[in-house]
C-alpha cells in the first residue's frame, strides 16, 4: 500500500474537503437531487460568498459537479459513493449519542 502514496493525499483531499459541516449539510442535500447556489445558500444560511467558496473546495476535491442551465449553475454530486458512508458515519454519531443518554 506504501507504493502508491499519492492515492493517500488525494484521498485526504476528500476528506478535508467533507471536514465541514456546511459542505456537509450541502452533500446531502445534493445527494437528494441537484441543487442551484441560491438553493445552497438559503439551506445552510450562509452568504452566497461563502457557499460558493465552500462548492470550489467540494469541486476540487471531485465530490460535486457544476452544469451551467440557462441563466444557473446546478450543481449535482460526482462521487456518488458518498451516499453509504455518509449514512456510516451518521449512525455511529448518533449510537455515540444514544449511549451517552444511557
């Protein structure tokens, strides 16, 4: 596994790049269906600033794709494998939970 180290840095780039609960937030809602910048924004109310900077991290990293229609920018999920582990790692947060309520 050490042979191919850069498959490591590029896969800390995901990660870094999901390291925030607003990017977060906006890869689940994508994961629903596709989403305009406008729809970002009011969902994790944030400015439009911000959210975009946030989408250039996401599309650097490969997670999303951008599609210019008419007169928007949709923005939809490219690594679609994001789906099962984001669900993973939800039911771990939420069992950590439950059990500390115990």
């Amino acid at each position: 596994m050490a042979e191919f180290p850069e498959v490591y840095e590029e896969q800390a780039k995901i990660f870094k790049a999901l390291g925030h609960p607003a990017r977060l937030m906006m890869v689940e809602a994508m994961l629903e269906n596709p989403k305009t910048v406008t729809e970002l924004t009011n969902m994790v109310q944030l400015e439009m600033p911000t959210v975009s900077r946030h989408l250039a991290v996401l599309k650097e990293a490969q997670v999303v794709k951008a599609q210019k229609k008419a007169n928007s920018i949709i923005y939809s999920i490219e690594m679609t494998c994001l789906k099962g582990f984001l669900q993973c790692s939800r039911n771990t947060v939420t069992m950590k939970r439950i059990k500390r309520m115990i």
